[in-house]
C-alpha cells in the first residue's frame, strides 16, 4: 500500500465506500449522492500540507499493485503551543481487516512526530466501532476518555471515546517492535 494525495479521478472509489451506511455512521460530513461525494474529494484534495494550525493533511491509501483506492487516512495540525494533532481514518469495508489501516497509521504516525515534531496525537472513535478501538489499542494508543451520550449525531446518542499516543511513546514502541524477538521487553 502507498499513501498519496488525492486526485479527480479517484472519484468512483471513495464515492464506493463514503455513501455506503456503515460508513457514514461513522463519518463527520454525510456524503449521499454524487454531488456531495465529489464536493468531499475536492476538499481532500485541497488538504496536502500543514504549514499552521487549523491545517490538515488528507492521503489516499491506495493498493500497489491495481492502484484501487481502499480509504483515506488524516493528520489534523490542532494545535501548536502545545504540539497537539488528530488523525482520522476511513477504509472501504470491502478492505477492512486486511491490515492497510494500521499500515496507515503507523506512517501518518511516523510523519506527524518525526517530521512535524507534533508531541501528542488523539483521535475520537465511536464507541461502537469495535474494529477501530482494537485497532487503536494495538497501535498502542490509550483510551484517556468516554463520553457517553454526550451528543446528537446523525439523530441517535453517541458515544465518543478519545484515544492518544505521545511521541516518546510511539517511539518507543516503534523501536520495540524491531527488535528481535528474544530482545523484546513486555
């Protein structure tokens, strides 16, 4: 899988999972036709750098060998006293559980504290998106928070939960995982 910015032609594959139900339960704009699908991608495709805060970096995760779009991946520059970024995610559940989200995540990661020296990454999950709070835990994020019932989305309760990696930490980790086996400290 590679990551890149997105272009106008990607427009059928992201229209083929952003309209879909299950995606849109758990997306913060609502795309339900064409038109809206296509203002989406322009906005994605206008997010290709952080230079200041409020500015975000939006990457197409696209299979190398047939170049199909499979979702998008984004690192969202919050704040920068404080050194504060967000990072979302959306796959194609026709991909999900093949491991590009976590392919994902671990290089938008390793370009938001390597490269931007952001010090502190969240991101907020719905509360019933078992795959993703899995996915989260594995790539070593903490749970700091749960907010039950806390708003009004898409006309039901939700349940929002925060999740958060520091730089340090995510090194850390990082350097753990490449170590051989019989190096590894639990």
């Amino acid at each position: 899988m590679v990551l890149r910015t997105f272009e106008r032609s990607d427009l059928d594959s992201v229209a083929a999972y952003h309209v879909l139900p299950t995606v849109q339960r758990y997306v913060f704009s609502r795309t339900r036709d064409a038109s809206e699908v296509a203002a989406a991608l322009n906005i994605m495709r206008g997010h290709v750098n952080l230079q200041r805060p409020g500015d975000t970096l939006t990457l197409a995760m696209v299979r190398k060998g047939d170049k199909q779009v499979l979702g998008h991946v984004s690192l969202h520059w919050s704040d920068a006293t404080a050194g504060q970024g967000e990072i979302r995610f959306v796959i194609n559940p026709a991909f999900s559980g093949q491991g590009f989200v976590s392919e994902a995540i671990s290089a938008l990661l390793d370009l938001a504290f390597d490269h931007y020296r952001i010090h502190r990454i969240f991101t907020r999950c719905d509360g019933r998106n078992h795959h993703s709070i899995k996915l989260l835990q594995q790539m070593g994020m903490r749970l700091e928070a749960h907010y039950r019932e806390h708003a009004l989305f898409q006309g039901e309760w939700d349940e929002e939960l925060h999740f958060a990696i520091l730089d340090r930490e995510w090194q850390r980790s990082s350097k753990i995982k490449e170590l051989p086996p019989r190096h590894r400290v639990a």
